[in-house]
C-alpha cells in the first residue's frame, strides 16, 4: 500500500516537527492495512489468542451469577420454611432466585468489564434487592398476592450481605491470581514520557485491576530504554503494529500528545488489531458517579459532577444517624465494660473531650474513651521534640503515654464508640476524612483544606487502607480521594472493610 505522509502527521500530532524517528514503516491508521500481518511469538502462542483474561472474567461472572441463584434459594426456603408448606416455600424460593439474577443482570451485575471491581458489583447487588422490594410491594399491596412479609424484610436484605460476601470472596481469590499473573490484560501505554511514566507506575502498582504493562509508545523512538519501569518499545506510531504483532488486548492513551481526531483514527485501526483503546483523562483521583460523558456537536463532553445531589446527601445523613443509633444500642454493654476499665485502671474521667475541626473549618468537642494517662498533652509537647513526625501527624508506635487498657482498646477500636455520639449531634459521619485537629489544620497546604469539605467520620479510606501505618501523604491522598468521589455504596463498603480491618487490628497504636 501507499503510506501517505498526511495520514502519518494527523496520527502523531498536527504537525510535522512532531511526528519523531519511528521504528516501523508508517502506515495511515485510516487505510484498511493500518498494520502488517506477520506472525510473532506473541501472536501465534494460542493460549495468547485466547485472550485468557476473558476466559477468567466469562469463569467469574457464571460463578457469580450461580452462586446470587444459590445463596437466593437457599435464604428463602430458610425464612419461609416455617410459615408455609414445601411445596409454596420453593415456588417462592425460585422465583425470587430467579427474580434477583435477572434483577441484578439488568443492574450491571454480571458484566465482564466490572470484574472484581467492587463498588459496581456491591451497586448492583443492591439496586437489585431494592427494585425486588419494590416489586413485591407492589404485588403485595396493588395486586393484593400474599407476599411473605418475613422474606421482604428479612430474606432480601440477608440475601445481599451473604452474595456480596461471596462476591468479596471471589473477588479476592481473583486478586490473588492476577498477582501471580493470571487472567491479565496485556497493556501498551502510548503518550509523553511524563504521562506514560505515571500511568504506568500507578497502574503496575495495583496489578489486581488486571492490567499488565506490557510497553510503552513515545512520541519518538531513540533506542531501547525504560520509562516507569516498562521497556520502550517504539514511536507512537508505531503502536498498531506493535499491538498486533505482541497480541496486545489494550492499549492506554494519555497525555496531550494524540489529538482527538488522531485518537478516533487509532480506534479504528485498533479494531483491526484486536485490541481495546482507553483514554486515560487528564483529570486525576475523579470517578464513577461524578463522570458524565455528553455526546454535543459532534464532541464527547466530559462533564464533572461539582457537588453531590441532595437526594444522596440526605440518604448519607439517614444512614449516618439510623446505623449509629444502632450500633450504640448494640455495643452498649461493650462501651459500658470499656468505660468502666479505663475509669478503674487509672486516674482521670473515662471520658477524653478534644477540639477538633470540622466540616467547612467549624469546630466541635470530639468524645472518645481515654486511653493515655491523665498528664498526656502535658508530656506531648516533650515527644514532639524528640518524637517522630509524618508530616502535619505525630504518630509513635509504642507512645510511651498510652495505658494499658488503653492499648487493648485502641487495638480493637472501642476507643472510637463514644463518636457514635458525635455521629446523632451532627458533628461527624459514619464515613469520611480523620477529624483533624487545630494545629494540624494550621499547617494545611491550600490543597489539604479540600480534606474539610465534608463531615469527618468514624472511618475511611485511610482506616481501611492501613491506618496508623500510613504515611502522611498517603492518609491525604486517600482523603481526597474520598472527598472527590464519595457515594453511599462506598461508604457501605468502607463500613465492611472497617469491620475486617477492626478484627485484624492491622495498623491500629
């Protein structure tokens, strides 16, 4: 075929002096030949062909899929098996399973492209078992049919939290198999060498995403080097062919360097060669519910989600309040054995008041049950001169002012429950950013402040990624990470993660 300059320039930049030394003859990504066939090692191993990482995502979805059924059958006979004979229990238990499989398949449930990523998965879970209620009210009290009242309120909601366990526990044995290297997507990352470097340490660094960084694609090749770690392993434009000769499943554009019109031409030439194009946006640490694309004048428009609807916000402020009145009612004879140790164990009330701050720079009194002596903030000052610090934090291991019964309880957590107070006042929220305290919000720097856009909560991010054993910037990151991008199905599935990490005592002085 003929390789035509034109074609050449708008694919690696709008002008000429951009367009590098490549490693391969160029070809139009435009034409019906973007790519020589040729055969390789890569591309003729058959278990390459395959393409096992669809393989294993087909395997996880048939799995999922039959245990919803499974674990569906299986609570509603339970719940019913006492109020109605054999023979309308199981009418009921498999028209529910079935009922919620369908449910949770329409919600995204079972789709390939969500594999192990847990918020999608726990989201249509949910959505699933809210529209199942949803229609058995509906046939219960429009259609008169004797729904089983039981089930409704208890069969539905045990149902979820069992099938997302399991999810939890597929997920994670998913996660393992990726780390070895199993079910990956082979990747090449094509953009700057600032953007490429990034893209691929952060995502060779979370490798259970499924991501396997195969190379990277500069805008000129200048020999055999390494950019983040991944081999360089040609021009820009030289990325179709290397996809098709290496196999590849994606290839990650990032940066500035391809320009909207070369993007939609490397698509289609991509779709020749078999592999997937992602665009990695500019824009960082945003996600899910806050990204709208808006398809106008012929342009994708990204648009960003300013401020979290109303509607959410007052479903997170019921949450918040419903799930902390019950937990004190729950944990009060743990939080009255607690208060009662600390007040026998050594002087000073059992109860600690501190100033903290909070949304929008308000202040408040935080509550929890004292675990250091009574002259702590008096010996504080004499650790920070010799102690370790982590940026704005004082943080020490063995913090020679904590008590004993104090250790017991921070390893556990039960230092924290009198926040469940804080929580009913309206000071705190069960999920969100560590309350910071005055002399730490002094030392923010301008980005840091973003931390104070909403309530601090009980837990986190940073509680459920490694606690104490952080590190200040990595505590901030996580913080901002959950500001930016916050929802009530995370903050379902940070309230799961913290019951786990609470139990392992993982990063708790």
């Amino acid at each position: 075929m003929t390789l035509t300059a034109d074609h050449a320039s708008s694919q690696s930049g709008s002008a000429g002096d951009r367009r590098g030394h490549a490693r391969e003859p160029r070809r139009s990504w435009a034409s019906s030949q973007p790519f020589e066939s040729r055969r390789t090692q890569e591309n003729s191993d058959p278990t390459v062909l395959a393409h096992a990482w669809r393989a294993v995502g087909t395997r996880y979805v048939v799995a999922a899929a039959v245990t919803d059924v499974v674990l569906t059958l299986a609570v509603c006979l339970a719940v019913l098996s006492g109020a109605m004979g054999p023979a309308a229990s199981t009418r009921w238990a498999l028209a529910a399973a079935v009922a919620f499989a369908a449910l949770a398949g329409l919600t995204g449930g079972y789709r390939r492209r969500q594999v192990a990523d847990g918020p999608a998965e726990f989201q249509s879970l949910l959505r699933a078992a809210l529209v199942l209620i949803l229609l058995l009210t509906v046939l219960g009290y429009v259609f008169r049919v004797p729904v089983p009242r039981s089930y409704v309120l208890v069969g539905v909601p045990v149902t979820v939290v069992l099938c997302w366990a399991a999810r939890h526990v597929q997920r994670r044995r998913l996660h393992r198999g990726r780390l070895h290297g199993a079910g990956m997507m082979r990747t090449v990352v094509v953009g700057d060498e600032l953007s490429a470097a990034r893209v691929v340490r952060d995502i060779s660094a979370v490798p259970h995403h499924g991501y396997r960084i195969d190379g990277v694609c500069l805008p000129s090749f200048e020999g055999p080097r390494r950019i983040g770690g991944a081999p360089v392993l040609g021009a820009v434009a030289d990325v179709v062919q290397i996809a098709a000769d290496r196999a590849a499943d994606v290839v990650l554009v990032t940066g500035a360097y391809l320009s909207g019109d070369a993007v939609r031409r490397l698509s289609w030439a991509l779709s020749r060669a078999g592999a997937q194009l992602v665009v990695v946006p500019d824009i960082v640490e945003v996600a899910g519910p806050r990204l709208t694309v808006r398809p106008t004048a012929g342009l994708s428009l990204l648009q960003v989600e300013i401020e979290a609807p109303r509607p959410r916000l007052l479903v997170k402020q019921v949450l918040d309040v419903t799930l902390a009145a019950v937990a004190l009612l729950l944990l009060a004879p743990v939080l009255a054995v607690a208060t009662t140790a600390v007040a026998l164990s050594s002087q000073g009330g059992a109860i600690y008041r501190q100033t903290r701050v909070g949304r929008d720079g308000r202040t408040f009194t935080l509550f929890k049950l004292r675990t250091m002596y009574r002259d702590a903030d008096e010996r504080r000052a004499a650790l920070l001169a010799s102690g370790p610090r982590d940026g704005v934090l004082f943080k020490m291991a063995d913090d020679p002012r904590i008590t004993p019964v104090g250790r017991v309880l921070r390893r556990w957590s039960v230092d924290e429950l009198p926040q469940l107070f804080n929580i009913l006042r309206g000071d705190m929220a069960l999920v969100g950013p560590r309350p910071p305290l005055l002399e730490e919000v002094e030392a923010y720097e301008d980005p840091v402040q973003r931390r104070l856009h909403v309530k601090p909560g009980l837990t986190g991010l940073w509680q459920v990624s490694g606690r104490s054993d952080l590190t200040w910037e990595e505590s901030v990151q996580l913080d901002l990470r959950y500001v930016d991008n916050w929802s009530v199905a995370m903050d379902l599935l940070i309230l799961w993660k913290t019951a786990r990490a609470v139990l392992t005592g993982a990063g708790a002085y």
